[in-house]
C-alpha cells in the first residue's frame, strides 16, 4: 500500500494540477513557518523590552540609590560626630533618612524577583546594616560622654563594615543590576533575522508561483496568491520598521537616560565619599595618619578627573605619596555624554562649578587644620552656612536635579519604544493566517477551473 500511495504521490506530482497542489502546500507552509517566526521575534523583544521598563530599568535605579543612601549615611555619620555627638536636627534627619531609605530599598530590591547571587549580597547589606547603626550610635554616646574612644568607634563602623562590607557588597549589587539591564537592552534591540529572511522567501516563492500559474492558466493574476503576497509584505514592511523604531527609541533611553544617569551615579558615590573623607580627617585628628586625606583625593580623581601620580616612598625630600592613575572624572564623562540634551548639560556643569568651589573650600579646610584652628576647620564642614558644606550641598543638588532629568528622559523613551511595538505581534500572527487563507483559496480555484472540462 505504502508502494502504491507513493506511486500515486509522484504520479499526481507529474500532472499541472498535482503541481499546483504541491505548490500550494510548500506556499501555506513557509507562510505559516514565517509567521510563527514572526510572531515569536516580536513576543520576545516585546518582552525584552517589559524587563526594561518594568524590571531591569527599576531595580537599577533601586540599586543605584542602595549604594547612595548608604554612602550618604556614612558622610553623615562622620559629621554628626565632628557636632560633638550631639548632632543638629538636620544632620540627624538626613542621617535616619539616609539609613531608611537605604532599608527601603533593600526590601523593595529583594522583591524584585533578583538572582541567587543578587540575593547573596541584598542579605550581606541587610546583615550588616544593623551593625554599622549601631556602632555609629556608640560612636555618638562615646563622644557626648567627652571620650575620645567615640572616634575609634566611628573609624570601625565605617572602615570596617560599611567601606568593607556594606558598600562593596552595594557595588557588586548594582554591577549586576546593570548587566540584567544591559542584556535585556540588547535582547529588545536586536534585528529579527530569521523571520525577515523567512518571509522574504515566502514573498519570493509567492511571486514565482504567480508566473507559475499564470503560464500554466494562461491567466494574468490569480487574486488569492496576490492577497497573499500583499498581506506577506505588509508583514516584513511593518516587522522592520516596528523593530527599528522600537529600537531607535531604546537606544535614545541608553544614549540620553540610563547611560549618562550611571556616570552620574558615579559622580555622586564619589563626592559622598568625599565628604565622608573630608568629615572623618577631622574627626579622626591624626589618628588616621593621613589615610582619609588620600582617600579623598582618590576621590575627587574619580569625580572630576586629574593626571597621574607616581608613588613614592618617604625620603628627606618627603613624606610618602600614593600612586594615582590618571581619570577622565565621572562628571567629566557624564558632561560630555549630555551635550546633546541642553537642559541635563546644565545641570552637569553647574555640578562641575559648584565641585571646583568645594575643593577651594576643602583646601581651606585643610590650611586651618594643619595650623591648628581646628575649631575653624570644623566649622567650614559643618556649620550651615559653612563654605564646604554649603558647596557639597550644591554638589549634590545640581546632580540630583540631572538624575531626574535623565532619569525621566529614560522612562519616556522606553515607554516609547514599547510602544511602537504594540499590536506587531497579533498583526504579523494575523496576516500569516490570511496569508495561508489567501494561498488556499487561490490555488482551488485555480485547480478548479484547470480541471473543468
């Protein structure tokens, strides 16, 4: 039997309407095999770029402000202890507002479906938070008390847990953020392929049995292969320029949102982290032996950029230097990644003038406390009205404000490239069906008319 329905296969295949018929069936079939391709392509980037707006996007921003709420935290603790422990209510508030806003986001964090790994470092914070608080405010008791051990109480909660637990484990949190966020831009963005390339055979398959029929016929059209090639093309037009505006709208949000907002979340890990450098010098009084001091120039460096330092031992010609490589600056970076976006520009360079009055100011800082007048050095750091303290504030403000602005300008763009995806999958799906319908309907009629008498 099985002889016998081959036979017959390849004998209907030797006549014009068995052709037709085999025609047909490759037609319906690479039409449908396109579309399926089609529709998943779609599904896929349209999703790719749900985890952006939705996931990815967000938990970026809640990593991002993990690391600086802890950083803030930190800073703040090292100038509520130079306010002799018994810190203002607005040193207070931005200190508890700091450690809460931190916790916060750690919860908020931890539900954001994250990674083995991510979990890893969400529970080292969470662990380790606690403890930090509470060395902080035996630092403070110790201090009201007059006892000079409140320093050494502080130096261990900030060295010891929040630079070298707390924070690293923040960094390794939002490194990993970062690349979910990365790997999903690209999934969003990527061309679909193999769903072009197959139906543009189907389109070209189509054409050819339209010649196909014709010649066989002796008919100029057939209509229903017609509907087919049309609803074929409509399909690749529409899944090209679908993709590339989603895409054109998703690399915008990189170029103007969330890639200049990372370079100005490094401004801002670097100037809290010179605030804490430039506090702690004080509070420590030598203790240190110089080591926050270089810190903090390692972190201006990172923050606005400097040439390169080579180390040097002491000798009588001096005393020991850190080695330093060049930077660009964060800020610097950030600057020149929002040329392009006026408004964000401003705000950077206002950042950037308000840096270069804190470094005037930390110089002054230093002067009085190298010659003594520490109670004038403290008060440039912590009084309101104090010329460190006031220029940090500006620091920060300007950087807040070109956070938000990119910040804002990323939501808009992604929000947008999903949008110009919206109703692609469903019509692609849609007009593979009809293309199928099409073929079906053309090629029986066509078979019909050749076998009537």
């Amino acid at each position: 039997m099985r002889g016998i329905s081959g036979r017959r296969l390849l004998q209907a295949g030797a006549t014009t309407p068995g052709r037709m018929l085999l025609t047909g069936v490759a037609l319906i079939l690479i039409s449908l095999l396109a579309g399926l391709f089609a529709v998943l392509a779609v599904a896929d980037r349209a999703g790719a770029a749900r985890s952006v707006d939705n996931g990815s996007g967000p938990l970026g921003v809640d990593t991002q402000e993990i690391y600086r709420a802890l950083a803030d935290a930190d800073a703040t603790a090292a100038a509520g202890l130079l306010e002799g422990g018994v810190e203002s209510d607005t040193v207070r508030q931005v200190y508890q507002n700091a450690i809460d806003t931190a916790a916060r986001n750690l919860i908020k964090a931890g539900s954001a479906g994250v990674s083995e790994k991510e979990k890893d470092e969400l529970t080292k914070i969470g662990t380790q938070l606690p403890v930090y608080a509470s060395l902080v405010e035996r630092a403070k008791a110790e201090t009201r008390q007059g006892n000079t051990v409140g320093a050494a109480y502080l130096r261990a909660a900030s060295n010891n847990v929040m630079r070298k637990e707390i924070l690293p484990a923040a960094e390794k949190l939002h490194t990993m953020a970062q690349q979910r966020l990365v790997d999903d831009h690209d999934d969003a963005t990527s061309k679909p392929w193999v769903p072009i390339v197959l139906l543009l055979i189907s389109l070209v398959a189509i054409a050819a049995s339209l010649l196909f029929f014709a010649k066989r016929t002796r008919r100029r059209i057939n209509v229903g292969l017609l509907i087919a090639g049309v609803g074929t093309l409509v399909s690749v037009v529409w899944l090209w320029t679908g993709t590339d505006s989603s895409r054109a709208d998703l690399d915008r949000s990189k170029r103007d949102g969330w890639g200049p907002v990372e370079k100005l979340a490094q401004a801002r890990f670097q100037s809290l982290r010179a605030h804490g450098d430039e506090s702690l010098t004080l509070v420590m009084r030598g203790s240190d032996n110089g080591s926050y001091e270089e810190d903090f120039k390692d972190a201006w460096t990172l923050l606005m950029g400097g040439p390169e330092v080579k180390a040097r031992p002491a000798s009588e010609d001096g005393p020991a230097i850190k080695g330093r490589p060049a930077a660009i600056g964060a800020l610097v970076e950030a600057e020149k990644m929002s040329r392009s976006d006026p408004e964000t520009r401003a705000k950077i360079l206002a950042a950037q003038t308000a840096a270069a009055e804190w470094l005037k100011a930390h110089e002054s800082v230093t002067k009085l406390y190298d010659s003594g007048r520490f109670k004038e050095a403290v008060s440039l750091v912590t009084k309101a009205d104090g010329a460190s303290r006031v220029a940090f504030a500006r620091v920060e403000a300007a950087l807040d404000e070109a956070v938000a602005e990119d910040q804002q300008d990323f939501e808009n763009s992604v929000t947008s490239g999903r949008k110009a995806l919206n109703g692609l999958e469903i019509g692609v799906g849609v007009l593979a069906l009809v293309a199928a319908a099409a073929i079906v309907d053309g090629v029986r009629r066509e078979v019909g008319r050749y076998n009537r008498p």
